[in-house]
C-alpha cells in the first residue's frame, strides 16, 4: 500500500518500503476490554476503550477523506489541508494547540492516506479534556489564511523533494501506482505532484474543509485510562453543539480489469537498481484478504521467508526483498513486492526471481509446516499491539473509516487460522499473473548523465 504521510506537520522521513500498518489485530485488549460505541446527535461516531493499566490516553479523531477523495488536477489537497489544521482558529492562534499539548506533557501529531486524514495527541488521562476541546474547536472553526497558505505550500513542495524527488525506491513507488491505477484515484500521491499543488487555491481548500470536516464524516477514538460512561458527557459537551455537515457523495471512477502486464524503466541518479511488482487485489470485502494477508508473510516476513531465502540468501541477488499487502483499503488496492538488487547484479535477473518464486506457489502446495509459521507471525504481531493505546486505537480508526467497521478486527484470527494450503495456491492463481501486474525497474545512471531536477520514464515492452 502507499503509506499515510506523517508529521506535525513538519518534514519527516517516509518508509515507502516496509509496513506502517501491520496486519489488523483484535478489537479486544488482553484486559478483555471491548470498544464502547456511541453515536452523537450530529452523526459522529465515538469508540471508547477503557485500559486503566497506565494514566495515560490517546486521543485520535479520523475524518473519512484522502487522496481518494480528491479531483484530477487537485492532487494532495487532503494533505495540504492536514497541514493548515495546525495554522490556528479565533480561540487558539497559531502555535498554541501544539504547544499547550506539550506543556501539557503529550504529544500531538497528524496524518495522511488515500482513504482518510487523521489526528492524534497523546496524552496525560487527566488532560484528556483538553486534546477533546482542541479537536473540536478546529473541527468547525478552521482560520485559513493566504499567507499561511502560500507559506506551508513551500513546505510540502519541499517534503515532496525530500520523500520523491530525491529518493529513487519512493519515485519508482509513485510511478508503480500511477501506471496500475488509470482510472481509480489511487492513481496519484497523497502529497500530490508540483503542478497541482501550484495550482492550488485556498478556496480549494476551503470547499474541501467545509464538504469533509464534520462530525457526520468523522470518528473520536479515545483508548486508555479512562471510563467510558463519564467521558462520553464530556465529548458530547465539546461535540454535539458542532452542527452536521453535509454528506459527501463523490462518484469515485471504479477500476476496469488490466488485461495485459504494463511496464516501465524510471532511469536516474541512484545507488543500485530496484525492481516492484504490483498485483491488483481485492480489499476486506472479499473472503480471498485472508489467504492474501497470509501470503504476504509466507513471502516477506522474516530471514524465513521465502523471498528472502531464496533471493538474498540462497541466490545473493538482493541486498533486501518484501511484500505488502493491505486489506483495509477503501477500494481493491495492489499487493506488490520487490527486491533492492545487489550491486553488479542485472535487475533482470532479480526481477525473473521474484517472479519464479511466485509461480512455484502457484504450482506449488505450502507445507503445513511453512502456513502455520505464518500463521504463528501474524497471530504474534496481535498480540504484541495489545499493549499499546496507540496501535490499537489506530487499527480500529483505519477499519471503522475504510468501511470495514471496528469489529472486523474480531474475527481476523479465526479467519485467518482457516486459511489452508489450497486458499494460498487458489489466490496466487488468481491474482499473481502476468497480465494482472504492473512491473517497475529503477535503472541507476551516473550523476552526470542526468539533470537534478529531471527523470526519464521510458516505456518498456515485454
């Protein structure tokens, strides 16, 4: 999946190669403690999760708007709009709702995906008041200004130099979903590209702020040392006197079928070459998102798994391998792997690995043994998030906003441990195939053989 863009909003690293979001995990805490589940007057939603084993809290309140939701020509408006919610409103100027967190002893932070926006602080249990004042007077009284504006427009252009521009594997990423994606929104980035954030107006911004942030269009998740009954009056009193909103209704262009593979050549200044290979998948909605979350791991996940035994280890072609693959996904997205070729190897020959090792599970039954290792791995990652307020008020925002619903997470486990050997090799079948893959090689070029402000997209043909 492409990864939400975090920050304060301030430039920060973004690990397009790796997993922000590990696969869902349980919706109850080992305390036994599930979701309480409230709706407001206005249409907000509130999910309260009481974990008394720490005075601390985290606040998180995800609006259902991303890149997704966007218009062509627009692109990265969701994340321009991120960054103006911390420019200040009438009751709290600028600066002052980071800086009375932190003087508050919490932290505050924010992000962007193509499906949602979300904001969190974490936070002292005692000042859990005050993260709920301040999401609620930004949620309807947002003062955007041009100043601010043009101002912060330079800061994303530059988070865009740093995070694509001048990281090939990240450049390769975005071109991979632009060529699978022609029609769906998954087609551009969630910060957008320099042209459309040049063409953006702050009107722009304001119709998206007025049609998206609403209360009908969000939800509160507060998980930690606190109880539900008595904060729940509270939230009401901040809340509820925030008028409903409009309902958005955005006719988002489905995604024909690919019917034949798609191919490209990104060349440009870069250490070693990199190779992607992108399948479109289905997302929750469909019965095959477990055997696809459990081939993700049998592929990807750990010195174990197959990719890296075979390319890094056994064949030494790769100094790295993965695989990604997101069911919570508002829309069928793309399962893709990839391998950063060792250097002296042609990324030919790392690209023919990945794919033989695709068709060996498509010929090729996983041993009892190999599933229930990763089976093992998923149901570990699980139990491991239960311990943190953070994860697992993340994992409920993310489900509940793509459409899936909070309690999905439920029933992930047992759906997963009916996977069998057949599930993996009927979805390998199914999904993993030539004509249904978009194939993206990085091809280094000398520093001299290239301008620095430019790259060369050359179509490739098979």
């Amino acid at each position: 999946m492409i990864l939400p863009i975090l920050h304060r909003p301030h430039v920060v690293s973004l690990l397009l190669v790796g997993i922000f979001f590990l696969a869902p995990s349980l919706c109850r805490s080992a305390h036994g403690t599930e979701p309480h589940e409230y709706m407001l007057s206005n249409g907000m939603k509130v999910l309260l999760v009481e974990v008394p084993k720490a005075p601390v809290v985290t606040v998180q309140i995800w609006y259902k708007v991303g890149s997704r939701n966007e218009l062509m020509g627009r692109a990265g408006l969701s994340h321009m709009l991120e960054h103006m919610m911390f420019k200040g409103t009438a009751k709290y100027p600028k600066g002052a709702f980071s800086r009375l967190i932190r003087k508050n002893g919490g932290v505050d932070n924010a992000f962007t995906g193509q499906d949602f926006t979300a904001y969190f602080e974490n936070i002292a249990a005692d000042r859990v008041g005050l993260a709920l004042e301040l999401e609620a007077d930004r949620m309807q009284g947002l003062a955007l200004d041009s100043q601010e504006f043009q101002a912060e427009r330079d800061v994303v252009k530059e988070e865009r130099r740093l995070r694509t521009e001048d990281d090939p594997q990240s450049a390769l990423v975005e071109i991979l979903f632009a060529q699978a994606f022609i029609s769906h929104p998954y087609h551009w980035p969630v910060i957008g590209w320099f042209s459309d954030l040049d063409a953006m107006s702050l009107e722009d911004l304001q119709r998206h702020y007025d049609t998206f942030y609403s209360p009908n269009n969000a939800t509160l998740i507060v998980v930690g040392d606190i109880k539900a009954e008595t904060l729940i009056q509270t939230i009401k009193a901040f809340f509820e006197p925030i008028p409903r909103g409009p309902s958005p209704h955005l006719s988002i262009p489905h995604e024909p079928p690919q019917r034949g593979e798609r191919r490209f050549v990104l060349k440009r200044e870069a250490q070693v070459p990199f190779v992607m290979m992108g399948f479109h998948v289905p997302n929750y909605a469909s019965e095959d998102a477990y055997a696809l979350s459990l081939l993700e791991t049998l592929l990807s996940k750990g010195k174990s798994s197959r990719l890296y035994q075979s390319l890094v280890y056994d064949q030494k072609l790769a100094l790295s391998v993965g695989a990604d693959y997101n069911p919570l996904q508002a829309d069928p997205g793309l399962f893709y792997c990839y391998a950063l070729v060792k250097p002296g190897t042609k990324p030919d020959a790392a690209e023919e690995a990945l794919h033989r090792e695709i068709v060996r599970l498509q010929q090729e039954l996983p041993t009892d043994l190999e599933l229930q290792r990763a089976k093992n791995q998923l149901e570990a990652a699980h139990i491991f998030e239960q311990d943190s307020n953070f994860r697992r008020a993340m994992l409920l925002g993310e489900a509940e906003t793509v459409g899936a619903g909070w309690r999905w997470g439920q029933h992930f486990l047992d759906r997963i441990r009916a996977v069998t050997p057949q599930d993996i090799q009927r979805v390998a079948k199914r999904y993993l195939t030539v004509d249904n893959r978009t194939v993206g090689l990085l091809i280094p070029t000398p520093p001299l053989e290239q301008s620095s402000s430019s790259a060369v997209l050359t179509p490739r043909r098979s």
